[in-house]
C-alpha cells in the first residue's frame, strides 16, 4: 500500500493512516496547492486490479464531487495513482481527495449502545437532508449504512461515499459479491437484494434500516451469511424498534416500519415526506401514511393527528405487526397534479417574496444568493457553503463567459434563499463550435447580420474585383463556409469592388486581346485602322485601347485598335 509521504497527482501529500473500511485505507493528507488538509480515501489493489472498475469509480467520484452540501462529505477530487511495488511491478490505484471530518463514524457510536430518540432523530434529520439534496442531484447513495455517516465534534451530520456503491455492484455480479466488498447486506433494500435497479426509495429504505438500528441498538435482520440477512429484507416482516428498546415510541415505531415497506411504493416515496414524519413522531405525533388516492392528502402526507385519530392509529400499530398498509401505485395523473401544485405554490411564495423584502430587511435566518458569474465552480460551492447555501452543477455553452466559470444561477442573483436550498451553478462549457454559414453573393449587410446571430465576430472587410459578382455582395469568406469554429471567432469578409482589371493590350495579337477581355467579361468593339500608315502585319497587333489599363467598372466597353493583317 501506499507509504505516507507519498505525493499524489502532484499535488495532495499522504499524511498518517486515520482508518481502514471494507474496500480502503484512509490516511489524512494535504491538498498542497490549497494548503488545507484533506482526507485520502486510497482503493484496496484488489479492487483496483479491473480497469472496468476504475473507470466506474472515477466517474462516481467525479458525480459526486458535483455535490455541496452541509450534510455531504465533499469530494475534491480523485483520481489514479501507478505505483511500483518492491517486485517491480505496476499497478494503479484509484484514490479520492475528500474534506477531512475531525469526528466519529455513527458505526461506532451505536456499537456503544441505543442512542436517545431525541439524538437519533436529529441524525436522521441529518441523513435525510442530505439525500434530499443528493436525490434532487440525480445521485442515488445505495449504500447509506451507519460506516458511511460520520459525526463531527461539533455534532453535524456527514455522508460519505456516494456513488462508490454503484462503481461496485457495477463491477460485481451477485449480492454476495457486492456485499463481500461492502461488507455488509444489513442496509440494503429489498430491491438491492433482489439485483433489481434501485431508486432514490432505496435510500430511504436503508435509512430506515439505520433508524431502527439507532433505536433498537442492532439491526432488524442479522443471520449467519450475507445471503441469509438478504432474504430477510426480502421476506421476513421486520418487529417493531420498541420490542427491543421499550422506550422507543409508537410514533417512531410507525415511522420506521413504514420506512422498511418490502414494496418501494408502500414506503417514503422521498427524503422530504420522510422527514418530516420523523419531525413529526419526534414530537409524539403518530403520522398518517396517506396512499395517493386519499382524498385530500398528498403522496403519504404526514398531518397531526387529533387525539381520537391518534388512539385509532396506536390500536391499528398494536394489532398490526407490519403497520404498513397496502397502498396502490398512484396513478400519473395525482404524481403531475401534485408536482403541478407545488411548483406554482413555490413560484407564487418566491415572487411574494421578493416583491415584498426590501434587501436591508431580510426575513429571519434568510439570505440572497450571491452573484457568482466569473468564478471557478470550487469558488462558487465555497461562496455558497458559506452562506448554508448548497450548489449543484450544470453546464451550459457561452460565447461571453470563459470555461469552466460560472455564468448564472438558478435562483438568480439576488433572490432570497433560505438555508440549506438548492442553487443551480450553471459553469461555461467554453464557446461551442458552429458551421460558418454560406453568405456568398449576399449583401454585405446581412452576412455581417449572419455571422453575428451565430455568435461569431464579423471581422475584416477586403475588396478583391470580380468579373461577374455585383459590386458589395460578398464573393467568399475566412474562415471558409462549412468549417466549424468556436463561437467568438472572427470571420473575415471578401466582398466584390464590381470592378474588374483591364490588361494593358497594346502590341499584342488581336485575338489574344480579345480573349483576355472575353474572360474579363468586357464588352469588345474593335475598329481595323484606317490609316495606311499601319502596315499589313500577321495577328494585327493592337495600336490603341478607348480605357486606359488598370481596374474598370463590370461590363465596361473597350474599343481597340489595331493594324489590320
Ligand atoms: N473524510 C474523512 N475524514 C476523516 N476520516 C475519515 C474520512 N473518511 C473515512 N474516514 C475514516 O476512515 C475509516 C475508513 O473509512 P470508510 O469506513 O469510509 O472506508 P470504506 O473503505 O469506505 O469502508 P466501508 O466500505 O467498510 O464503508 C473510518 O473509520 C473513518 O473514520
């Protein structure tokens, strides 16, 4: 394995060994280009041995490395590192660079015993806002696990690893596998245990799974092989945290059973719902699981209770074991009447909002997002970190803004914002290239005009004759049409004068002269001398030409005179 003192990429030197996981050593580090300490997360070389896996890995790293949020252990960078072994033999490890957390793994705090449901629920809180954010990122974590989520000194909540679970299972064939690098099959879903494809409901399932486990002080299904623990995910009806831990409370109890649904739509059907059920039990209140079909109640919508209801709800958790009920798929419609709803509330909210604040007299614990145009996508997330805010990266083309900084966000500049939302960093993908269109024969205008709605620069403007092409039309440009170039480039304009150059045709043969002004496209009217001082000569040279040479107008008509032969 790697020594400390090594230096990766250049740039982050290895520091001491602070831990070891199911698939690598962590050692802390330091960016030595930034000069902040970081942690190096280095892959086992077991691991590391399939190209297909790196690859996999790498692109994971780099998802996540999209992601900022309070909640979420950032990731710098990552990356692969050929080290020769004493052998002499080569091999590449993959690494990743991720903010350092001065804290303890949850791993560890359970394995002290249950924790108070008070300091569990802020936890899940926690967890639950930062799949929220991933969630809304597109990232889906498929290994949420107490060994992914660390907890500082100062008692914040940090996910880890998202993404590596994929590059993983991607790489592994059957559960066994999959788990034998993970470690565990005590998180995963009923769908992760089945090999079906996983959703952001796979995540809240393996929370749940954490919840229980945070409550109950071990996890609702545990047996001799990870198989056996996979099966019972699958099959088994899990008991309720309280037959473990008497002091944890119906409300709780409710929330976890309804969290470890065997059906993805019988439980959270997001980060959100869940959390706020969690809130909710937190403060005694049993929460209802509408299905989508309730009349009057959002997906699973969470509501208090009044106190007839919540006697209903605590006899219906004591009689029935599973506690969830079977509710139908929601229809598309209720999804895109809800989805509907929502974003016209939020849009109506946001312009009341800001039509009302003025900007010295910010509503409580709120800010305005920051204008960010100009600075590098790490800036943006920093400049927004600081402000609680969280960015998510997109990407655009510009013709104005350079690569790889930003060019706007979404919300705008300026809008008020309250902590921990979303704010969509949109970064220049540089200026995309463009066919330079035909503007041949067309008035100089409007190729300019062209050229410019393309986003490229109209540049030079040079006359060149032409024997046939009207005078300002353009005979061909440079770059040349067809050719595909960057926005911003400059295109050069070759435009015709309407002019044409008339050879000095004195001497020569009279039907050489009259070829030359043929091919000019110059009208001809020859006139044989008749003056007898002309001698008889062969090709009856030209004497004298009516336009002096030089260039002339399109068309013109030229007189020679000539001796006749
Ligand atoms: N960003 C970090 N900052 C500080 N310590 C860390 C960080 N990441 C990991 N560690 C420490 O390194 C140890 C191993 O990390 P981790 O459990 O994530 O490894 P892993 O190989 O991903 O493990 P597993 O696959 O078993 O989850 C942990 O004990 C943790 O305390």
């Amino acid at each position: 394995m790697t020594d400390e003192g090594r230096l990766l990429a250049g740039r982050y030197r290895v520091g001491a060994h602070i831990g070891r996981g199911g698939m690598s050593d962590v050692h802390i580090g330091t960016d030595s280009r930034l000069g902040r300490t970081v942690a190096i997360k280095l892959l086992k070389s077991s691991l590391a041995a399939d190209p297909a896996f790196r690859t996999r890995f790498r692109q994971e790293a780099q998802a996540a490395a999209r992601m900022a949020h309070p909640t979420i252990v950032r990731v710098f960078d990552a990356g692969e590192e050929t080290i020769v072994e004493s052998s002499g033999h080569e091999s590449q490890i993959p690494f990743i660079v991720m903010e350092y957390v001065d804290g303890r793994l949850l791993k560890d705090i359970i394995r002290e015993g249950p924790l108070q449901a008070d300091e569990a629920v802020r936890i899940i809180d926690g967890v639950l806002t930062a799949l929220e954010y991933s969630h809304r990122a597109g990232v889906v974590h498929r290994d949420i696990k107490p060994g992914n989520i660390m907890i500082t000194r100062t008692g914040q909540v940090k996910v880890m690893d998202f993404g590596i679970a994929r590059a993983i299972s991607d790489s592994s064939t059957t559960v066994a596998q999959t788990t034998a690098i993970l470690g565990t099959a005590s998180y995963f879903s009923p769908e992760q245990a089945k090999g079906e494809s996983v959703d952001a409901r796979t995540d809240l399932y393996s929370t749940g799974v954490v919840l229980f486990e945070m409550l109950a002080g071990r996890a609702p299904f545990r047996g001799e092989s990870p198989v056996a623990v996979a099966y019972q995910h699958v099959s088994e009806t899990p008991v309720k945290p309280s037959s473990i831990n008497p002091k944890v409370s119906p409300a709780l109890d409710a929330v976890v059973l309804h969290a470890l649904a065997k059906d993805r739509f019988d439980r959270y059907q997001s980060a959100v719902d869940f959390r706020a059920d969690v809130d909710l039990a937190a403060g005694g209140q049993i929460p209802v699981f509408h299905s989508a079909d309730d009349s009057g109640g959002g997906l699973f919508a969470a509501a208090p209770l009044s106190a007839s209801a919540s006697e209903l709800a605590l006899k219906q958790l004591s009689e029935d074991e599973s506690m969830v009920r079977t509710q139908r798929r929601p229809p598309v419609i209720w999804i895109w009447a809800g989805i509907l709803s929502v974003v016209v509330i939020v849009l109506s909210v946001m312009i009341w909002a800001f039509s009302l604040t003025p900007s010295s007299d910010l509503p409580d614990n709120s800010r305005r997002v920051p204008s960010l145009t100009g600075l590098s996508y790490d800036q943006a997330q920093t400049s927004l970190l600081d402000q609680d805010l969280a960015a998510i990266r997109a990407e655009e083309p510009s013709a104005t803004v350079a690569k790889d900084q930003v060019i706007r966000t979404d919300p705008p500049a300026g809008t008020i914002a309250q902590p921990t939302d979303l704010i969509r960093v949109y970064i220049s993908t540089g200026a995309q290239p463009v066919d330079v269109p035909d503007v041949t024969n067309q008035p100089l205008a409007d190729a300019q005009t062209a050229i410019t709605d393309l986003g490229l620069t109209p540049g030079s403007v040079t006359r060149e004759n032409s024997p046939d092409v009207a005078a300002g039309l353009v005979l061909r440009t440079d770059p040349a049409a067809a050719s595909m170039e960057k926005t911003g480039v400059t295109v050069n304009f070759i435009v015709s004068s309407g002019l044409v150059a008339l050879p000095d045709l004195e001497g020569q043969a009279l039907s050489a002269a009259t070829d030359l002004l043929n091919s000019a496209d110059l009208q001809l009217i020859s006139i044989p001398t008749p003056d007898d001082t002309c001698p008889l000569e062969a090709g009856s040279p030209v004497t004298k030409q009516s336009l002096a040479p030089g260039d002339v107008p399109q068309k013109s008509e030229v007189t020679l005179f000539y001796c006749a032969g």
